[in-house]
C-alpha cells in the first residue's frame, strides 16, 4: 500500500517539477536575451515604441 502512494505522489510530483523547472529556465533566458537585445541597440527609436 506504502508503495502504491509513493507512486502516486512520484507521477504528480515529476511532471510538475519539470513544468516549474521549464518555466523558470524560459524566464530566466527571456529576461537575459531582452537585456541583450536593449544593450546592443542603445539609442534606437524603436525601443520607444509600446509593447
């Protein structure tokens, strides 16, 4: 009975561990390449514009 529990905590716990772990990579590298991308083109018009 122990078993079948551990089991069944074991297939809710690992897929949304790799959902938080995914999102919190694409966060990370959004907001990296966003910085690299206001960086390289520093006194463009277009960073003025609305998002």
């Amino acid at each position: 009975m122990a078993g079948a529990i551990a089991l069944i905590i074991a297939m809710i716990a690992i897929p949304v561990g790799v959902f938080a772990t995914g999102a919190a990579a694409s966060a990370i590298l959004g907001e990296t390449l966003r910085r690299d991308g206001v960086r390289r083109h520093e006194g463009s018009e277009l960073l003025d514009l609305p998002d």
